[in-house]
C-alpha cells in the first residue's frame, strides 16, 4: 500500500484500532479524528497537528462539538507542535502507544520502504517483517522513523514510502 499520499488523518485511521476512535461516522468539516487512548483524547488536525486532553468523564454523553468545545476551554491541553513533537512516531511514542503483534484476524509478512521526505523515488531503508498485522508493521514503520529522524541528524526528514505484503 502506498503511502506517501495519504494524508496524516488517514495514516493515523490505518493505524488505530476501530474501537479507540470516536465518531467515526461523523462528517467533519475538515478532515479530522478525534480517538482516545488510555487517559486522554487526541484531536487529529487535517494538517497532522496533534493536541491532547484529559478524556473527560462523561465521554459517552458528548457528542463531537461538546468535545470541540471543552477542548477550546481546556486549560490543560498538550500541543504536540508546541513541544517541538512533529512526527507520528514521536507522538505514539510518548503517548505510550502499544499495539499487539498479532491477532485473530490473522498476520501476514510485510515489506516496509522508507524514504527521506522530497525524494520519494529513492529508497533509503527496506526491511520485511513477518507474521505481523498490518497495523503493527505501521506502527514499526513510524517507531523506525522517527529513530532515523533523531540518529542521522539530518535536515530531511524519513517517511514510509509503502507497506506491501508479501505473499
């Protein structure tokens, strides 16, 4: 699957499990996602921002402009942006992200290209993992990113060009 066109909205809907996000249903304005994860909800911008809040207690009886507006009233909200925090990788990483290897619907063995970002015909990184989902290969992808990101110390930045499974 080709990835380098996705946007940060859709990348982050690749990787999730259904059941973290809410109001999947809904039609937004813009493209956006807002999903929960352990104590917090996390409003994903079209443009890849990310904000956190505290989830609030009674979750299950707002609807999507109860949150849009208690995030706009929120003291306590954490701007990824602000913090320097850019990549999905960083973010999953200090949000604790964990997803398992495997699961009922089955596990498959995955090829995963990696770009620098402005060169996306140039392949600097391919790996393969195995007996895998596909979430969890993402989620391996992004960790391996943003690693790359910090090590090389480099102006460019890396992404995942592709995920294919092999057969």
């Amino acid at each position: 699957m080709l990835l380098l066109d996705r946007s940060p909205v859709e990348l982050w809907r690749l990787l999730l499990p259904e059941k973290f996000i809410l109001y999947p249903n809904k039609d937004y304005p813009y493209e956006e996602l807002i999903f929960f994860y352990r104590n917090y909800i996390y409003f994903v911008h079209e443009d890849g921002s990310v904000i956190r809040m505290n989830k609030p207690t009674q979750l299950k009886k707002l609807d999507v402009d109860d949150l849009w507006e208690l995030l706009f009233h929120d003291r306590d909200t954490f701007d990824y942006d602000d913090h320097g925090i850019f990549t999905i990788g960083a973010i999953l990483l200090d949000i604790g992200f964990l997803l398992p290897a495997y699961s009922s619907r089955g596990k498959a063995d995955y090829q995963i290209e990696i770009v620098q970002a402005g060169e996306p015909q140039r392949v600097v990184g391919e790996f393969e993992i195995r007996g895998v989902t596909f979430q969890f290969a993402l989620y391996q992808a992004f960790i391996l990113c943003h690693v790359w990101n910090g090590q090389l110390q480099e102006e460019l930045e890396y992404e995942i060009r592709q995920i294919t499974q092999l057969k």
